[in-house]
C-alpha cells in the first residue's frame, strides 16, 4: 500500500526473458450471466482493483449484511407493533358508531353555546335524544326511587319514565296491571306464595307483609309488588337502533367557592346599592340607598317624587375558580320536593373524581336541574275547581298564594298519591312548571343547578351497541363538557371513548412484540459491538424498554379492574344510584388511563419512526430524506430560530392590538396558532373590510411568514435534496437498493463457499492507512491479499494464491469493471518484471497503452520510433 509512481512497464506473456518481447494483446472477458472473468489461457496476470472503490464496496456490503439484519428486525417489530395497536379495537365498527352517536346528539352544536340558557337547552336535547336511544325503562334501573302513578300511570308525565317502545298490558291480557290495587299495596290469594320478599322469608324493611297486605276480594293477581309477579311490558314497536343507552344520563360538576367581591364590586354592592344592609324591621342608612326620580308628579301633592330602593342581598357575587366546593345546597325541583328543599336546599357533598371534588345526580331531563321562580307560581286553594289549564290566580286575589313564600301552604300536604287522583294542588303545580315552553325558560324558572359558582358541567352518556358471537360489544362513554372561565366565558367539548371486548389475537401479538422488541434490542448490541454507535444503541435500547413497558401495561389494564361488563352487571343487581355512579366513575376513569396508554403509544411510534429514517442509511438510495435533513440541518437550525422571532413578535403585537376584540387573538398562544395556520396557508380572512392597523399586519404576516418564510423553507429543503441527489448520481459504486442487497447476500454465500476470509477483516487491513480513500493509493492486487495475516490466529487470511485470484476476478466482474484500476501509474508491477527489471533485463519504460486491444509490436528500448508508438498506445486490464 506504498504510493507508487514508478514507470516500471507491465509485460504480459513473455517467453524469453533474456530478450525484448512483445506485449501481450490483453482482453478480459466479463460473463454478463455468471459475472466470472475469463483470460487468455496463457499466464497472464490477474486484473487489479482501484482501491478506494473496492473498499468503498466491500463496506457498502458489510453495511447492507450487517444492517440489514439489524433492519428486517426493526420492520418486524414495528409491523407487529403497529398491528397490535390496531386490533385493540375493532376501529372500523367505532367509528360508525362515534359517527351515529354524533349525528344522533347533534354535538356541532355545543360549539356554538356562548351562555349557560343556551347550554340548558341544548343539554335538554341531548337528554331528549338519549331516551330515544333507550330500549327500555332505564330510570327504573337507575333511580333510587319514583313515583308509581307518575312513571307507569300518566300519559302527560315526560320528565321520567319516557316509554317509547313499550307500553302497559291492557285489561284483555292476563298480564293486566290493576293501578289501583298497585297503589293500595294490596296482593292477591293467586299472587305467587310464598314470596322471596315476604316478611316470613326475608324480614328486611319494606318486606312484604302478606297478611296485612293480601285482599281476599281481588279477582286476579297485582302484578308489580312481587319477584315473582312483576309488571311484563308489551311491545309497542321494535326498537330500530343499534346502540342503547342502558343508564339514566349522569350530570356531575365541579363548583368554586363564593368570595367577597373587592374593588369596584364590593363599593357597588355596599355603596352605591346598600344591598344585603338593610332589612324592613328597622330604620336602612339613608346614604346606602339608590334612588330615581318620577318623570311625572304626584296627582295628589303634585310633587315630583323620588323614589328609594335596595336589595335584600348582594346583587352580584363574585367567585374563585381556583378553589374548590365540597357542599352545595341544591335548590332544584322534584317531583316531591318540599317546602326547605325547594327554599333552601337539599345538602349535596362532594366526592372525589378524576382528582376533583364534584356533585353529581342522574337527570333523567333538565326539569330535575331548574326550579320555579319565588313568587311567580301561584296557586288557589280551590285550584281543582277550575279546569286543568287555566290560567294561574293573581297574588294578592283571596286564596291565591305561591307555595314557595308559605311554608304551610295546603300544596306541601300533597305528599302522596297525587297522580293516582283526579287533581291535586302539587299536580295542578307541577304541571304549570313542566309546561313552562322552552323559549320561555330563562325567564320562568330559575337555573339552580348551573350556578355562579359552576366551575364545570359535564353530562355522560354510556351507549352499548351488542353484538352476536361473531363481533365485540362496544361501550361509548359520551361526555359533554362545559368549562367556565374566571370571567364567565363558556367553553364547550365533546368526547367519546369506547371499549370492546379484547380478542385473545391481541394478546398473542403483545407477547410477539415483546419478543421482537428483546431481539431487537440484543442484536443492535450485536450490530454495534464496543463502544461503536452509542448513540444509536442507546435509541434502540429506548425502543425496546418503550414497546415493553407499553405492552406490560395494557395487559395489566386489560387483566385487571375493573370489568365493564361484570361492574354494570353487578350495580344493575344491586340497583342503586351510588353503585351506578360507582361504574360511571370506573368506566371514565378506565377510559382516562386508555387515552394516557394511547398518547404513550404515539411517543413509541414516533421514536420508531425517528429510528427508520435512520435504519435507511444503509443504502445511499434509501437515504435521501434523511440525507437531505441532514445536509440542510445548520439552515434548518437557523430558518427555525429567525422564524420562531418573527412569529413571536407578530403574536405579541397581534394580542396587544386585537386580542380584545377578535377570538383568534385572545392569548398568546392562541394569536401562534392562528399564525401557525397562516404558515399553512390557512389565512382567515374576515368576512368584511377590517381596519387599517389589521390590514397592516395582515399584509406584513402574509408577506413575511407566508411567502417569504414558506418558501425560503422549500428553497432550503430543494437546495439539499439536489446536491444529495446529485451526489448519489455520481457515485457509481453501487447499483439500485434491491439488486445491492441481493448482491450483498449472494457475495456472503459466495464467500462461504469459496472460504473467503471475513470481509470485514479484509477491509479493516486494507484500511490500516489513513490514506486509504485518497484517489492516488496504487491498486490491490492478489498479492497484497495473499500477505495479510490474521491477527486472531497469525495465519494468512487468503489459503492460496488461487482463493486471493478469485476475490479480485470475483470483484473485477461486478458493476461493468467499475472497480478495475486503469490508471497505469497505480497499476503494481508482477514479482516476475520487477525480478527481470532488477537484473537488467528490462529497462524503464513508459506506462502500457489505455485501450482493451493493443497491437502486437516488437518492444525495442533503442528505437525512439518504438517508444512513441507505445506511448501512444493506451492498454487497459
């Protein structure tokens, strides 16, 4: 591996050796099938390769053997991962039902709410449609407790038990429900005796007390009030849907706590209104209360009033939104709340969800969350006297009183039975409250659920769409959410989340992808051994721990608690509201952790997706965006920083100058993302002529961040993907991809057969001079390659003079001879000549012709016309 510039000439087949020969007329024949190298039978030398193309090969194919192992195990991997992703669940037959579900609930339109009587009503609707959804009674399955005549014996009554596909026997059938022995809790003799819940059998409370409550004189049996005689629905109409809603919906929310208002409202409540200061059984300061003037005078004095007023308590409050509530008294309506229920609440406490403390109740409609206004639902004491429907009584007419400010109003003795008479005072009130129109709702009743203090609103559906043998159940959670900021700004969002039952395919392909994963890891330590790439090792380390750790863990969800199926089962059985909460809770908080499982799952796929562009550098011609990145990387760098300035500084100006006034703008956060949008080339423009200043800063951040910017990025990413390719079209050491890597295969069985040495030893002596990759290094011959010795075992690495001629004829033939050298001056002269020159037998002469056929002439060192000629002449093996 000396450099050489010697002019010592390559004579081929000569005889004599005491006398000038003739050179020998060389031609190396390539077969295009075999890729062998055929030579003249006679003995010429052997061909001899360019050195820095042989060895820019011999590593372009240890690359490709050894890589490409390292890579089909990676590809493996990811495809059993990405696979075991998608299987989960059945994604395709989710969809659909996301889509129904969003269709069905009309969820476009939460976008739209701006004020909490809109997201009322618009809740009102959801909850409409979810009884739609409903195959069956779900409030009997749901609610603690209701009213018999009110769900099963009243044709006017939609706030509960909204029977929509099935209704009640009708006397010609044997399964007929006698109401009014029902209502009596009287059994018949030909009701089922003796009964699971009869007191002899079972002495719990409310059992069944057969002899006092058997009535010998009923005909048939009473069904409803026995296990054994239950109340057997008919069939109104087939139930057309493919997901049921198989709970009453759940209303929770969060509540901040109520604070003393400073600043202007703490003066204007206490100042300027005096409200909450003054009270009628005493004198009020005169300087704490408002007062107007009568635009006309007096028709008695003719003096032209003023007239004072206050208010009986603060007229606004104030809230913080970062503390949380943990009682509220809820002042909301029901069908039998009373007098202190309705005035000043029924205690709620809050439990723990989600790490918040809430309030929830199941709302089978938005009439259980608003209440009658004080004052404005009056009633006469002989209300059953007029026809239903009539309009309400005047207060202050005799008889006429609002149960709301009279505490011993005859209405709150109505406690029970009110719907199996004819007419009483709380049913003629409750339905003037339930017919109150919806247009009508935010100035006829009174929002005592949504309050000043409601941090967050949320309404949870649970939907399940059953399926046959063939096919998975899937559980919906839908939640609709309502957010209140610190200044009252509502903001609202949907979200569904469903499960199915896990097939038994998944979890084969979890462990197939822990066990890719393992290989994975151990042969990136097999491809890189020592201290070599740690960099890379330490990625693919990370993979490994990743694909592991991710499916460990949704194996322990999937095994572990809780089981949706079993827990709604188990709180149907037990039928009560604190154990269908209980489910509700599980379910959200199973979901919570499948989305924090998923948003891992992307962290994996991006890291895996890092690691492939990298695995593509085996191969120039595979790596053209990574090359392209990477060749572009500094302008990259520095495009992002200028770029990153001009956003910023165009988002700060943007909030200041219209951050009040356009939504876009409000924050900085949200002004760089509608800039990150224009960057895309999603401008929004508005729907009229804007100002001046806007239309400055419009022109200034299309210019700049659209035209400019955008195409100062492609330019940059152009620029680097010409030169890269540029590059690789010039590099003619290697062929495409596929025939490469087939080569690099076929070169390992060849070698195999051929007892090669490792080419990667061969590679590492020959590359033992810094000066290897230097175009002017003399060419390898089999001679160098019968001299190297292996370090391991001190022997010869080539056997023979005839395995070392087969290596270069073997790598002679491949790429059309691109490896041959044909530079004379790098062409190393036989032992034979070198041996003949040193003797005097042959003097210098001038290097041997460039072309592949060269004429036969007599080789005469005195004849000056002979020198010419073979200088002229170009010889190429």
């Amino acid at each position: 591996r000396v450099r050489s510039r010697t002019q010592v000439p390559i004579v081929m087949g000569q005889e004599d050796t005491t006398a000038p020969a003739k050179p020998a007329e060389v031609k190396i024949a390539m077969d295009e099938k075999s890729g062998a190298v055929s030579r003249p039978p006679s003995k010429l030398p052997p061909p001899q390769l360019q050195r820095r193309k042989l060895l820019q090969r011999l590593e372009m194919e240890m690359r490709l053997w050894r890589l490409g192992r390292h890579l089909i195990t990676f590809l493996l991997l990811q495809c059993a991962y990405m696979l075991w992703l998608v299987i989960y669940d059945p994604v395709e037959m989710v969809g659909q039902v996301h889509d129904t579900l969003h269709y069905r609930l009309q969820t476009s339109r939460a976008d739209g709410v701006q004020d909490v009587q809109g997201a009322i009503l618009y809740l009102a609707d959801v909850l409409t449609a979810s009884y739609e959804m409903a195959s069956a009674l779900i409030d009997a399955s749901t609610l603690d407790n209701i009213d018999v005549a009110r769900c099963l014996f009243s044709d006017e009554v939609e706030d509960v038990c909204q029977l929509r596909y099935w209704s009640l026997p009708t006397r010609e059938s044997d399964a007929w429900v006698n109401g009014t022995s029902l209502l009596r809790d009287a059994v018949s003799s030909q009701n089922t005796a003796p009964s699971v819940i009869d007191c002899s059998e079972n002495p719990v409370e409310n059992c069944l007390d057969r002899a006092a409550q058997l009535d010998p004189d009923l005909p048939g049996r009473t069904f409803g009030l026995t296990p054994e005689d239950p109340i057997i629905m008919h069939s109104r109409m087939d139930y057309p849907l493919g997901s049921v809603v198989a709970l009453t919906p759940l209303m929770w929310q969060t509540r901040a706590k109520r604070v003393p208002c400073s600043g202007f409202g703490d003066r204007y409540n206490s100042e300027v209104l005096g409200a909450g200061r003054c009270t009628a059984d005493k004198p009020c300061d005169p300087n704490r209360v408002t007062k107007y003037r009568s635009k006309v005078p007096s028709r008695r004095t003719g003096r032209t009033q003023s007239i004072y007023l206050t208010y009986s308590e603060d007229a606004l409050f104030c809230v913080d939104r970062s503390q949380q509530e943990e009682t509220f008294m809820d002042k909301s309506w029901s069908p039998w709340a009373a007098y202190e229920e309705l005035t000043k609440g029924r205690e709620l406490k809050a439990v723990d969800f989600g790490g918040d403390k809430v309030f929830y109740k199941f709302v089978p409609s938005m009439d259980y969350t608003e209440a009658p206004v004080v004052g404005e639902s009056p009633l006469r004491e002989n209300e059953c006297d007029f026809p239903s429907g009539s309009p309400p009584c005047r207060l202050g007419d005799e008889g006429c009183a609002d149960p709301l400010t009279q505490p011993n109003h005859p209405m709150w003795n109505n406690t029970a039975n009110s719907y199996s008479e004819d007419c009483t005072l709380r049913k003629r009130w409750t339905e003037r409250y339930l017919n109150v129109p919806r247009s009508d709702w935010g100035k006829d009743r009174r929002s005592t659920w949504w309050t000043m203090e409601t941090n967050s609103l949320n309404l949870a559906l649970l939907v399940i769409t059953p399926q046959g043998e063939d096919y998975a159940d899937i559980i919906t959670l839908v939640k609709i959410t309502f957010d209140v900021s610190q200044t009252g700004k509502l903001k609202a969002s949907v979200s569904m989340n469903s499960t199915s039952q896990t097939s038994s395919l998944w979890f084969v392909l979890g462990g197939v992808v822990i066990f890719f994963a393992l290989a994975y890891g151990a042969m990136s330590f097999a491809t890189y051994p020592g201290n070599r790439r740690k960099l890379r090792k330490a990625w693919d380390c990370l993979i490994t721990l990743c694909c592991t750790i991710h499916v460990v863990a949704n194996f322990a969800v999937e095994l572990g608690p809780p089981n949706v199926q079993d827990d709604l089962l188990a709180a149907f059985e037990a039928n009560q509201q604190s154990e269908f909460f209980d489910t509700y809770k599980a379910i959200i908080e199973y979901n919570d952790v499948l989305l924090q499982l998923k948003y891992f799952g992307f962290f994996v796929a991006l890291v895996m997706f890092v690691r492939f562009t990298l695995h593509l550098l085996l191969h120039p011609r595979l790596s053209l965006l990574t090359r392209t990145l990477t060749h572009c990387a500094a302008d990259l760098l520095h495009f992002a920083v200028y770029l990153l300035a001009i956003q910023g500084f165009l988002a700060a100006f943007a909030v200041w100058a219209f951050g009040d006034r356009m939504e876009r703008y409000h924050s900085f956060t949200e002004a760089l993302w509608t800039q990150a949008k224009m960057f895309t080339g999603s401008v929004g423009y508005p729907a009229r002529t804007p100002d001046l200043l806007y239309l400055m800063y419009l022109a200034v951040a299309v210019f700049v961040v659209v035209m400019l910017m955008l195409n100062f990025m492609f330019a940059i990413l152009l620029g680097a993907y010409s030169q890269v390719v540029t590059a690789i079209k010039k590099d003619h050491s290697m062929a495409s991809f596929l025939d490469d890597i087939i080569d690099a295969y076929c070169s390992h069985t060849y070698a195999k057969h051929h007892n090669w040495p490792d080419r990667m030893q061969v590679f590492s002596h020959l590359t033992k001079d810094d000066t290897w990759d230097d175009e002017g290094m003399v060419a390898v011959t089999k001679q160098e390659l019968e001299s190297l010795i292996c370090d391991r075992t001190s022997k010869p690495m080539f056997h023979s003079a005839e395995v070392a001629e087969n290596f270069i004829a073997y790598y002679a033939a491949k790429l059309d001879g691109y490896m041959l050298e044909t530079d004379p001056d790098l062409l190393v002269p036989e032992p034979a000549c070198e041996e003949k020159a040193e003797q005097g037998g042959l003097p210098d002469l001038e290097p041997a012709s460039k072309t592949v056929d060269t004429a036969p002439a007599a080789l005469d060192v005195n004849d000056p016309v002979s020198k010419e000629r073979d200088a002229a002449k170009q010889g190429e093996i």
